[in-house]
C-alpha cells in the first residue's frame, strides 16, 4: 500500500514547498512552550506579508508567500493527519515538507535542523511520520529545556505552560532565528542551512 497516493494533475503543487509549524489550536496554548512551531510559521506569513486563507485539511493554510504555510488544528498528536491531508491533496513530496516543533531535549535558544530521522518521543512529529509512513521529513527542532537541563515537575506540565518571564526575550530571538533557518534551507538546501543553523544556541 503506498504511503499517499499519487496527486491528480490539476493538484499538483510543482516545486511549491510546505512548511508546517506544529501546536495546538486555541487561545489556551498560544504562548506555550509547545506551541513554537505556530509562532515561526505566523513570523513567516508576517514576513512575506502572506494572507491566511481558508483552512485546509483542518489547518490554518498560506499559498501567498514564498512557500506554503500550515499550522494543522487538530491538537499536536493528531498533526500527522492534517499533514498527509495537505500531502495528498496538494501533491507534496516528503522531501519538500518542513516541520517545525519544539524539543525538549534541546536547551532553549538551540536550533537543529535533520533531513529525516525518528521523532525521538514528540508525539506530533510521531504522527506526521506514522502518517506519510516514512521518516524523510525534513525537521527544525528549537529547543525549549532550561539552560540547566532541570525540568521540575511533569514534562506535559511543562510543554503546556507558558515561557518564563526571563525567556521571553530569548524566545523572540529564537522565533526569528528559526525563520531566517527556513527561509536558508528554502533558498540554499539543507546541507548548507544545516552548517550554518545547527549546534550554536540564540544568544540574548
């Protein structure tokens, strides 16, 4: 059985790319931890100057900027349903997606962009890979541990609250960072964007 089938002609997105920032729908969530995925896709739009459309594939959806934008509305561990939704109607390859999340096993201010690979315990990424049935999905991981690696408390707790005070202007910088990754691996690949993006954390 194939991962996804085969788009019809006039679905086809050409050389388009996705970009897919991962989180969870509602005020609630907006300036959580595990909500920085929507945040670099909304800078995106904000930088192209790019309109929201209608939803698709129950995601927030963009086809006005320099690639096409989604942020999937189905709660974090459903994402992969949206994802494979957008692939299947749109024509996506895997390879021209990007998925954007945060990691917790990364301290904060630490991007880390891969070409494929497991999800390593995120659930949202989990559910995109189980759904295209393949891990050759670009990803850009932005790290949101404590700088001392101590996470008091449960972790759901933790990736459900909001950053603290002192992080907030770090995170800014790291929403920003990780667009100029995006928009690197868009113009230059991931070789290149990897060299330049990986390993050194966001500086205050």
């Amino acid at each position: 059985m194939p991962a996804f089938r085969e788009p019809m002609e006039d679905e086809q997105r050409g050389e388009r790319r996705l970009v897919v920032g991962l989180g969870n729908p509602g005020d609630r969530y907006r300036a959580t931890r595990h909500n920085l995925g929507f945040r670099v896709v909304e800078a995106l739009a904000e930088r192209w100057r790019a309109e929201w459309g209608p939803e698709e594939c129950s995601a927030r959806f963009s086809t006005t900027g320099a690639a096409d934008l989604a942020a999937p509305q189905t709660f974090m561990n459903r994402s992969g349903w949206s994802v494979r939704c957008l692939v299947e109607r749109f024509g996506y390859r895997p390879d021209a997606l990007l998925v954007v999340f945060d990691e917790v096993a990364l301290p904060v201010g630490t991007l880390r962009l891969r070409g494929r690979g497991g999800p390593a315990g995120h659930r949202g990424l989990e559910s995109v890979i189980e759904n295209l049935r393949t891990d050759a999905v670009p990803r850009l991981r932005l790290g949101i541990a404590p700088q001392d690696g101590m996470i008091e408390g449960e972790l759901a707790d933790f990736v459900l609250a909001e950053f603290a005070v002192g992080e907030r202007e770090l995170v800014d910088k790291i929403v920003a960072r990780a667009a100029d990754a995006v928009i690197s691996w868009l113009d230059r690949g991931l070789e290149a964007t990897m060299s330049e993006f990986n390993g050194e954390a966001v500086a205050i």
